[in-house]
C-alpha cells in the first residue's frame, strides 16, 4: 500500500511538526541555557532526514517502488492509497495525527499554566 505523493508530503509535515512540537514540549521543560540553539540545529537537521525516511516509507512498499529514476504513478492516474490493505501503516499515520495533537495540546496547556500565552 502506498500514499498519493500529496498525501505523504503533507502526512510527512505533520511528522516534521510532530517532532517539533515534540522537541519544543522536552526543551521548554529541561533544557536551560545558550546551547539550546546549537541543539535546536542539530536536531532539526536529524529531524529532517527522519522525516524524509517517513516520506519514503509512505510512498515505497513490497510491490511499488519510487524512485527519482522512476515512479509508480501513472501519469492521469489518481488515488489516495494504492495497493492493497497494509493495517501497520495505516496503524502509524493514525498514531502520528493521534500524537501530533496531544503534543500540541499538552505544550499549549505547559505554555498557558506557565504564563507565556
């Protein structure tokens, strides 16, 4: 089973978001001092290349393979998912939309008891 190519990049945002937001909630809480910008660097650029092996595992399966050299789409053709059922792949995008939004609710609930909002 594989994911529309719009699909995955937005699928693969809300990844790179997840683990922002992640990063941020752990940051804000544990982390204090001038290092925290070298950090923040450093982990976005893991997060990065994190997020680009996400973006592959949605478009890549055991039958569809996507290259730069060449694509499993056929021009004209439209799908959202393609392929047959793949329940553990569907398991994690629903656990990365799940997750993306506790993150971001419990970082709003640390900012606003904390008073920066």
């Amino acid at each position: 089973m594989i994911f529309n190519k719009t699909v995955s990049i937005i699928l693969s945002g809300l990844f790179f978001l997840f683990l922002g937001l992640l990063f941020s909630t752990i940051s804000a809480m544990f982390l204090h001092g001038g290092l925290l910008p070298v950090v923040g660097i450093v982990i976005f650029v893991i997060f990065y290349f994190i997020t680009r092996m996400f973006y592959n595992y949605l478009r890549n399966d055991d039958k569809y393979k996507n290259t730069r050299q060449r694509s499993s789409d056929v021009p004209g053709e439209k799908y959202l998912i393609k392929g047959e059922s793949d329940p553990k792949k569907v398991f994690i995008v629903i656990w990365v939309i799940v997750i993306l939004i506790l993150t971001s609710v419990s970082l709003w609930l640390y900012s606003f008891n904390n008073g920066l909002v």
